[in-house]
C-alpha cells in the first residue's frame, strides 16, 4: 500500500514586513548659535550699560563709608548698610518696598519698550556680552568660529579655547567672588581667602554664583532667555499694538530678494530687503526678526544696528528694522503720532504708581526715627511681691540703634498713678548696635486691678532724634 507524502502548507510572504523601531525625540535638537558682531547706536548703548552695571557691580563693594563698607548686608550681625543708612530686619518693609517699585518699574519699561530690561541691563545678557567678547577675542568673528570649529584639533585651536576657557573661569570666580563681598566685608574676605582662613559657606557661594555665571554666559546663554526664563512666557500679557518693539517693515522690505547697489529694486520688483541674513547672524538668540514679533526677542536692537549698515551700503533709507509699535507700521504713523500713542492711559496709571510708592518709600526712608524698640516680658518671672508690699513685673527691652554714633536714651513707663521704674532708666547704645535693657516695673497693689493691665513705656533720645512708645501688659496679682 502506498502512502501519500504529507505535505506542510505553504506560506505566502509578507508583502509589507515589519518596520525596524525607531526612536522619535520629543525635543528638538540644540543648535549652537554663532552671534556676528556688530556696531551701531543700539550696541553702544548696551556696551555703556555694560560698562555701568559692572563698574557699580564690581566697584561697589571696595568703596569705604567712615570705618565700614559703603554697602554692605550683614547677614550674621542683622545689620544692611547702604551708604548712611542702617538697617534691621524690622526694616523689611523697606525691602518689600523696593520689590514693589521692580516689579511696577518692569511693568511699565514692558508696556513702554517690550524687553528693553532683557535686551539692556538683565545680568544674564550683561555676561553674555562680555564672555562673547573675550570669545571673539580669542576665536575670532563668527566666520572664523565656525570654521575652526569645522576644523580637527590642532595645537593652535587647542591654545585659543583653552586660553579662552581660563578667561572665563578667572572672569567667573571673580564675579562671584564679588558678589559674596556683599555679605563679607570684601577686604577681610581676601585677606582670609589669600591665607586659606575662608569659612565653608563663603567658599560655597563663592564658587557657586561663579559656577552660575560661568555656565549661564558661557554654555546656555539663548538657552536660558528662550527657556528657563519666566519673563518670555508672560510678557505677551504687558504688550499691546502701541509697545515699543523692534519690528520689521514688511510693506517696504517684501519681497526680499539679492540685487547689486546700481539695480533699481522698483524695476526687478523688489523691496528694500536684500535677504543677507545678516540680521539673523547677529541676533544672540538665532531669530529671524522678518517673520514677526516672537518670544524669543530680547529687544537688543542688534538686527536694527546690521539692517542699517547694509540700507546705508545699498543707498537706501535706513529704519527697515527699527523699534516702532505694530499700529506705527501698520498705519505708517509718524514719530509724533508714536510718542502720542506710547503715553497712553496705561502707561500713565503705571507711572502714577509707581511714582506714589517711590515717593512714600523716600519719605517714610526721609522721617523715620533711626532707633527701634522691642519690649518682651520676662518668663520667668511674672509678677511677684516686693518686701514693702508693692508688686512688680520684669520687663526686657531691646534697643537698636541705627545710627553710627552712640546714643543715649531715657526710659519711662506710664499705667496708673504710682507706677515706677525701680531703676533711673537712663541706658545708652554703641553705634549701629543693639543692647537688651532688663526693668522692673513697680506699682502699688490694688485688688481692684487685677489681672492683665495695660502699660505703655516710652523711649526718648536725649539727642534729639525722637520718641518712641510700645505697648506691653503689667500682670497684676488677684
């Protein structure tokens, strides 16, 4: 008998086989910006606001007042010196007040001029200009960058980054060195640094705010405007049609397109923008101001500067890229209408104000009484009675004198008739120091006062500087 073979079922192939994985990222891909130098009236500015903010910056701390630092917040004593002024931290209001004038003073430069505090004066771009400086020091323009970094390594390339990098660090500990000078007196502070004294936390500081602003101004710079900055995500809600920004002049720019200086752009059709990217290239945060207002912008007014250098080349008028509001280009308005409209109801209440609180904060800075008074009562004892049948209480008083002379002081008490101090209440207080003042404050007894009563002591300088009054309790026995 024969058996027939069994056969297996074919299979028919696979038309479409199986895709390989593949990895999708969910953020885009870091791009290293290499920033063109420029010259113009807007990069002026902001190089003598550099040279400002890092002279008052850096200068600031050696500069002496009498025996003291001028500026100086003493975090270990409690005592902040600007200049003739001591302060305490009962003096915080002070503080919040001038976080008040900040914030109103960016509400109203970002109403009136976009990002002008980013584009100018934030430390941030400060730095960020200075690093690119010693960078083109050593590297060169951005052509020469980007060639030598297309280039392999060699001795020459290796010696100009490393030289650059040591710059940098030098730049970036002495920053932060500068900065910890502010809570130590700088001098005593290099003195302990050169003899390896330096307390633990104040090499911490030191190399952190360097850390800081070695990588913030050397490595992520855009980085930290586009991203990490908050201010870029919420200035869209301070911004109106009438805000000051660099724009770009599309009516007369498109379409953009290459010509020679002799071609006559009406006869080729085109505008005044002759699409050399220069304005891309110089832009510190890679941008291209012709495609509109954007997050990016930090209104240095870099891309303005080049456009100009390239109108006054071809012959053109300059003011292609220029700071204007969105209703002035719109509209085409004029300088007046501009200036009109940029003094607007909104900008007018910003300025009220906040010229209110600058004016409270100096007058209250103006009358204050440079002395202050705390008065706690003593736990552990709280009313007992005298020998002679009177009952007393124990009273603490500190005294903070914030002026730089020793001052004396004469204390009294006020209740009822027959309420004394057992001393003569006369005490006075070093310069710019505090001094705890124990009182035994003595009445006679009087059942039908028991309980907790109400005293007020006072406190006059015998220099004539003015008086206080604070509240405390005299506990009388039942």
């Amino acid at each position: 008998m024969q058996v027939d073979p069994v056969t297996k079922p074919s299979v028919a192939p696979a038309t479409n086989p199986p895709a390989s994985d593949q990895v999708v990222s969910l953020y885009a891909g870091h791009q290293i910006i290499y920033p063109r130098s420029v010259s113009g009236r807007f990069s002026q500015w902001r190089w003598g606001v550099v040279f400002l903010t890092q002279l008052v910056f850096y200068g600031l701390p050696w500069l002496q007042w009498g025996q003291r630092q001028a500026v100086l917040f003493d975090l270990t004593a409690r005592r902040f010196y600007i200049f003739g002024l001591v302060l305490y931290p009962q003096d915080f209001i002070y503080l919040t007040g001038l976080l008040v004038i900040s914030a109103l003073s960016l509400f109203l430069f970002t109403a009136v001029a976009g990002r002008l505090w980013c584009g100018y004066a934030c430390p941030q771009t400060v730095y960020t200009e200075i690093f690119m400086w010693i960078e083109r020091k050593f590297e060169g323009d951005r052509s020469a960058r980007l060639r030598r970094d297309g280039q392999p390594w060699s001795p020459e390339k290796a010696a100009r980054k490393t030289g650059k990098q040591v710059v940098w660090i030098a730049l970036a500990l002495w920053t932060g060195f500068s900065f910890v000078g502010y809570f130590t007196p700088i001098r005593e502070l290099g003195g302990q640094i050169l003899l390896w004294q330096v307390s633990a936390w104040e090499i911490f500081w030191v190399f952190f705010y360097s850390f800081a602003t070695y990588g913030n101004a050397g490595f992520m710079r855009e980085q930290v405007c586009k991203y990490m900055c908050p201010y870029a995500r919420f200035q869209s809600a301070m911004f109106d049609k009438d805000t000051l920004i660099v724009t770009y002049d599309s009516e007369r720019g498109e379409p953009r397109g290459a010509r020679s200086r002799k071609a006559d752009p009406a006869q080729l059709g085109l505008g005044a923008c002759v699409d050399c990217d220069l304005c891309v290239q110089v832009c510190p945060t890679g941008i291209d101001i012709r495609k509109g207002l954007q997050y990016e912008c930090i209104g240095c007014g870099a891309c303005a500067d080049v456009c100009d250098t390239v109108m006054d080349k071809m012959g053109y008028a300059r003011g292609l890229v220029k700071y204007s509001t969105q209703n002035a280009i719109k509209l085409g308005w004029n300088p007046a209408q501009v200036l009109r409209h940029i003094l607007r109801p909104r900008v007018l209440v910003y300025t009220s104000i906040l010229a209110g609180v600058m004016l409270a904060m100096f007058i209250s800075l103006g009358t204050r009484i440079p002395f202050k008074v705390d008065v706690v009562r003593d736990r552990a004892v709280m009313s007992r009675v005298t020998d002679d049948g009177r009952i007393e209480n124990l009273f603490r008083l500190q005294i903070m004198n914030a002026t730089e002379s020793v001052q004396p002081f004469r204390i009294s008490v006020n209740g009822w008739p027959g309420m004394t101090l057992a001393s003569n209440g006369s005490v006075s207080v070093d310069p710019a120091q505090s001094r705890w003042v124990v009182l035994s404050v003595l009445t006679p007894s009087d059942p039908v006062r028991a309980g907790s009563l109400p005293i007020l002591f006072e406190i006059e300088s015998l220099t004539g500087l003015g008086k206080l009054s604070e509240k405390s309790v005299f506990l009388m026995p039942r």
